[in-house]
C-alpha cells in the first residue's frame, strides 16, 4: 500500500495520468492457466490503486496482462501507450511490487525514462538487531536510559510515506 501510495502522490505532483499494470504470471506449461488466487491479487492490487488514485484526484487508466514474460508485457504497454515513464520502487536493495531482478531487467530494456521511488527498508540495520539483541540482556546494575517519547505525527505525516524519488538508478547487487 505504501508503494502504491507513493506512486500516486508521484503522479498528483506532476498532473499525470497513472497506468497500474497488474500482471498475472501464465505458466509456460501447455495446458496451465493462471492461478486463480494471481488473479484476485491482481483485481485487489488495481482496486486499491483506484481508490488511493480517487483519494488524491489522480486519473487513471487500469490495465491487467496475463503473460509469461512480465518485463517484455510491461515494456511493450510502455511503448504503445506512449507513457512518459515508468514509477519502479525499490525498498533498501529488493524490489517493491516487482523483484530487484526484474527491475533491473526493466532497466536494460526500457523504452522511455524510469522514475525510481526509494522507499525505507522494513529490515533492522546490524546495528539496530545487535542493539535490540543485548538490550534485553543488560545487568540490573546497568543504569537504564529513559528515551524521550516521540512526538504525535500530524494527519499529513502520518499518510505521507518517507520516500526518495531519482530518474537514475543505483547499482543493483
């Protein structure tokens, strides 16, 4: 929800029309359809992206492709739409919505302009683990921080997510 979000304040900042793309991945297989639970993931990922769209007044035009090969399907649309660019996301070093591979995939391929959205890492830094890990280990001769409590967020902070957003991408390891 938060990748979604971010790439409908994206498209509100910049008066553009959004293109979700749901894809539904079809098994090379002969005879084998897509799953069922895929597509109901794909109808919940488009009507939730209506409603955050409607939400900030952005217009939008839904697509939904069953294909075998997801980064081919994408950048197809791209071109035959004519899109201005394509909103990835990136949370820390994996992929939001698509994986790190396809996206990097997406990068090599592109027939127009990506526009990355960093969005925080849901993952403990080391340091944050190793802090979390000894601090339920302290001695009771330890003398023990108070941390100060954190200031209430306003409606706008509380909905807005912490993003980056860059026109060039970093190196994908």
């Amino acid at each position: 929800m938060e990748t979604i979000e971010a790439a409908v304040l994206l498209a509100a900042s910049h008066h553009a029309t959004l293109v979700p793309l749901s894809l539904v991945l079809v098994p090379q297989a002969r005879g084998k359809g897509a799953r069922l639970e895929h597509i109901q993931q794909s109808k919940d990922f488009l009507e939730a992206t209506q409603q955050k769209a409607i939400r900030h007044c952005v217009p939008l035009e839904r697509f939904e492709a069953f294909t075998g090969d997801a980064a081919l399907s994408i950048a197809t649309l791209v071109q035959q739409l004519a899109c201005d660019g394509m909103i990835l996301a990136l949370r820390g070093r994996n992929g939001s919505l698509l994986s790190a591979q396809m996206i990097e995939r997406l990068m090599a391929i592109s027939p127009g302009p990506l526009y990355l959205i960093y969005l925080p890492s849901k993952e403990l830094s080391w340091v944050s683990r190793l802090r979390e890990r000894f601090s339920n280990r302290r001695p009771a001769h330890w003398q023990h921080t108070v941390k100060p409590a954190p200031r209430p967020l306003s409606p706008e902070e509380d909905t807005i997510p912490e993003m980056v957003l860059s026109r060039y991408a970093p190196d994908i390891e």
